[in-house]
C-alpha cells in the first residue's frame, strides 16, 4: 500500500492474537520491526530489501547474502565498485545481462511476453516501467523536465488512470 494511501497506516503498532492469515499475500507493505512469536510459518516465501532477519533466534541474514551472492556474483562485483573502471566493469555486466534477458523473453511466444506470474508484472510491464523509471530519473530528476514520461511507461501500482494521464500516460 502506498504510504499516502488512505489506511496506509491502519496496522502500525497493531497486534495479532489467534488470527489466521493463511493464503494471505502482503504486497508493497512496510513489515520493519514485525515480530511473529509461536506462529506457524510454513511454506512461507520472502522477496524485497531483507534485513536483520532472526528466525528461531538465528540471524540468518548473512546466510540469505552469502547464498544470493553465490547464485548471483555480480552482486559482489557491484557492491565493491570502487574506481571508474569499476563502474565500467559493471555496465558492462549488467548490459551482457539484460542482452541475455531480451534474446531469451524474444524466443517465448507473444501471448508468454504478456503473462504475469504469481500476480509479478509480466515482461512487457516490466519494460514499460523501466521506461518510467527511466523518464523519472533521467529526464525529472536529471534533466528538470516537469512532465518527461514517454506514453509507453508504466508507474507502480496505485497510480489511477487519470493520475497516469495527467502524466500522459495510458495505463492501457
């Protein structure tokens, strides 16, 4: 939920006893500080920024890194950046990549491109937010263009349709 959505911040503080949360599904919710004690956690998948995560009193957060680092070693190569030729270096990374990620989403077929799993943005969404994400930084914050974004982005979930247009943007 957006933090200037109405009810954004009905839960802080709030306390759970006995209550049942099975297929529940927390998306874009800010979960700092949560504590679960005598609960059933099972089957239980995380994704986004982790930190600090105890489990059974076992700080296994340098465990999760080490694991993602191993699956992922531009991870390392990015957080030790330290010269030009570095940041070169890991353009260069990240560019072989992304080629990689185009040639293999240009072998699926079209209606594939289109398809969301488990409720992610699928391949099309996700490059038109790129291109969004791109207007903004580049062309608002960069650039000081008052409205840059290209018809074709996409914002995050939560913009209406007329706060898209009033970017000119067509959700559709």
């Amino acid at each position: 939920m957006a933090a200037d959505d109405d009810g954004a911040r009905a839960f802080r503080g709030a306390s759970f006893t006995g209550a049942d949360f099975t297929g529940a599904n927390f998306r874009d919710c800010d979960l700092r500080q949560v504590k679960i004690t005598d609960s059933w956690l099972v089957d239980v998948s995380l994704s986004g920024l982790v930190g600090n995560l105890v489990v059974n009193d076992v700080d296994v957060t340098a465990f999760v890194e080490g694991e993602l680092d191993r699956r992922h070693p531009e991870r390392v190569q990015l957080r030790e950046k330290r010269t030009a030729e570095d940041y070169r270096a890991m353009w260069d990374r990240i560019e072989r990549l992304w080629a990689e990620t185009v040639a293999r989403a240009g072998r699926l077929p079209e209606p594939a491109l289109h398809r969301r799993v488990d409720d992610e943005w699928s391949f099309v969404e996700t490059l038109r937010h790129l291109v969004f994400a791109t207007d903004r930084w580049a062309g608002y914050m960069i650039l000081d263009k008052p409205v840059p974004y290209h018809p074709l982005g996409l914002p995050q979930p939560g913009y209406t349709p007329a706060d898209a247009a009033a970017l000119g943007i067509d959700l559709d």
